[in-house]
C-alpha cells in the first residue's frame, strides 16, 4: 500500500477466537484490507468462505481491537475505518441483528483505545481509554471506562437509533489513591477476566499515569456487582460539565414485552414526552439513549482498593494480563521491572505481591 512500509503490509491476526468446539474464528488485517474466516479445529483448514473484517478487525494492526463470541454472536470493539477515526463497538453473526455504536459521536467515544471484554451475566463489558469530554478542560485529558451493552439488545426504531445499540451505556474507572487531593491512575493498559476472590467477581486491573506525569502504576481490582450497580444510577446530562440528568436512569432493554427499548428509572419522576399514554414514548425514551451514555457515578475499587503500586524505573506497556487455577486464584502481572509481581490471595483479604525475578532468577528484566 503506498505510504505504508513493507513489513507493514502483512496478514497480521488480531482475532483468534473458538467461535464453538471445532471452529476456530480468526481475522487478519490482509494488508489494510481486513478479513476474517472460519477454521476447522481438527485439520487447521477453511471452512466456507471469507468475511468481510470490516468492525471485526483493524486496517492498521497498531490498531487496538477487542473480541469475544457469546450465545453464536461476535462481539468486537475497533475501528471501521483505516484513519481510525470511527470507533465503534459491534455486534455481528448469530441470529440477532447486526448493531453497532452511534458513529462520530463523541459523546460515546471519543479516540478510544480498546483494552479488554468480558461477559458476565447478560451484558458484555468493554473496558477502554479515551479523551474524556465531561470536563472544562483546554488540554486533552485521559480517562479510563468501562462500556456496558445487553447481549439481546434488538437495536432502536428506523428514526432513532436505528441498527444502533439502545442499551449503550459507559462509566468512569476510579483507580486513585485517596486523600485531600486525589492522585490518579487515569491510563488503563490491561485487565483480567472475571475472578473470584473472597467469593466475590472482581476484575484486575492495571493502570499508569500518563506519560506527562510522575511515573507510576497501580493495581486496582473492581467488584463486577458494584459495576453493574452504577449503570443503575444517574446519566450526566447533555451538557457534561453540569449536574446529573433530572430523569435519572433509561433502562437498557426495557421490561419484557418492551422490544428493547429503554424506559426512565421508576424512582424518578417521568417527563411528559416519557409516559405510556404519549404517541412517541418510545422514541423520546431512545433519544434519552443517544444524548445521555455516560454514568454521573462512578466505577471505584471499594472492596479491595488500590492493591498494588509501584514507580517503575522506565515506561513499558504491561506485557502479560493471566489467571490460572493455583492459589485459589493467583493473577501473573508483568508490567515492566521492577514493577513486576505475583499477585495472590492469603487468607480471606490479604494479596501477596512477590517479584518476578525470585520465581524465576534468569528473569530478563523489560527495561
């Protein structure tokens, strides 16, 4: 491709997924011209046809990208496009219709930067970064989220939202160390799936600062039913920077019989244009939707707060995010040396943190 270096114009793969026991689902960026296709488990050979990668794949394979299947439904977050400029998160496959983001919204993004997924319950979760518009700031700020979408979302009504996620919601990521003044750890660069520890879902997170900042890095764990509990509450209002939204929460996929669409949180008082008997609740409730994504509560680390920081000699992106079955369980964190460790549960509340480099002596440091 012109412009673009040789080695950059190779098959890369950035989705390898089983997409069931005897496929494997795998998209490549085919030299900026993303696509994808099926594989069988057994000989490694194509199974039918190739897919278009469009919204499953990056052009640019520099591109973040996240992916995973539930109930027969890819679910990925990327770009559409190959100056990056249309973030989106995509439902395809399956037997449900195809959905996708607002596009060029920056209400919903705003140059995202894809982390992981993970479904727990009926929702799948996106956690990202991006350029925060809530605050009345000059300069660019970054902030960590978390997105939330219903799995069975059907999409909205042909004049509003049509093909588009009605059950789209995102809150802010609090990993900070607390006091008069917060300290913050606004860059998100890597998550677990959902674990149990102290009986609880959690997910494991590592944060940084940015890089115009006092180097550091964190581990901050998040409760999945605190999560869930924030999507809950109030929206911020149209306007960001002021007080919470009068109405209160749109509940994602409604009530059964609703088709999907939102209605206003029962507690508060509804408007108008909102009420069964009106003509177009339906659409008033969808266009609540598209104004008011972002959660006026936050995501914060109460229940095992900042369980790790370190101040790392150099800046390295976190190599390695794993579970595995030992020590009920221990989670491997390699996020640059010397800010590596092994984190695990002791006891009911206590997380042990010990260097990579005293498991294993011929450790070779990232830096």
């Amino acid at each position: 491709m012109k412009g673009k270096q040789e080695g950059e114009c190779r098959n890369f793969v950035k989705v390898l997924l089983l997409r069931d026991e005897s496929t494997l689902f795998v998209c490549g960026s085919n030299a900026f011209n993303p696509v994808c296709a099926n594989y069988s488990m057994d000989t490694l050979q194509p199974l039918g046809d190739n897919i278009s990668g469009m919204a499953r794949c990056p052009y640019d394979p520099k591109h973040a990208n996240v992916a995973l299947f539930s109930e027969g439904m890819l679910f990925t977050a990327t770009v559409t496009d190959f100056l990056a400029i249309d973030a989106v998160i995509y439902r395809s496959l399956g037997d449900r219709p195809t959905l996708r983001t607002v596009k060029h919204d920056s209400k919903w993004f705003k140059e995202p930067y894809f982390v992981h997924a993970v479904e727990w319950g009926s929702h799948i979760y996106f956690f990202f970064r991006e350029i925060a518009m809530e605050f009345n700031y000059l300069e660019k700020v970054v902030v960590s989220r978390v997105a939330r979408v219903c799995k069975n979302d059907v999409g909205g009504s042909p004049r509003v939202l049509e093909k588009q996620w009605t059950s789209f919601l995102k809150a802010r990521l609090n990993c900070s160390v607390p006091g008069d003044s917060h300290f913050y750890f606004n860059v998100l660069r890597a998550v677990t799936g959902v674990v149990s520890l102290g009986g609880r879902p959690v997910v494991l997170a590592v944060f940084s600062t940015p890089s115009n900042s006092i180097p550091g890095s964190a581990v901050c764990a998040f409760d999945m039913t605190q999560v869930a509990a924030v999507f809950e509450g109030r929206f911020r209002g149209p306007e960001w920077s002021g007080p919470a939204d009068q109405y209160g929460h749109i509940h994602p996929g409604g009530h059964p019989g609703s088709h999907g669409h939102p209605e206003p949180k029962r507690e508060q008082r509804t408007p108008r244009s909102l009420r069964p008997e009106h003509s177009h609740s339906a659409l008033g409730g969808l266009g609540k939707t598209r104004t008011h994504s972002l959660c006026s509560l936050e995501c914060v680390c109460k229940a095992f707060r900042t369980v790790m920081m370190a101040r790392p000699r150099c800046r390295k992106h976190p190599r390695l995010v794993m579970s595995t079955a030992d020590c009920a369980p221990p989670l491997g964190l390699a996020v640059g040396s010397p800010a590596a460790h092994w984190v695990g549960r002791v006891g009911q509340a206590c997380l042990l943190f010990v260097p990579l480099s005293m498991l294993f002596p011929l450790f070779s440091p990232l830096c």
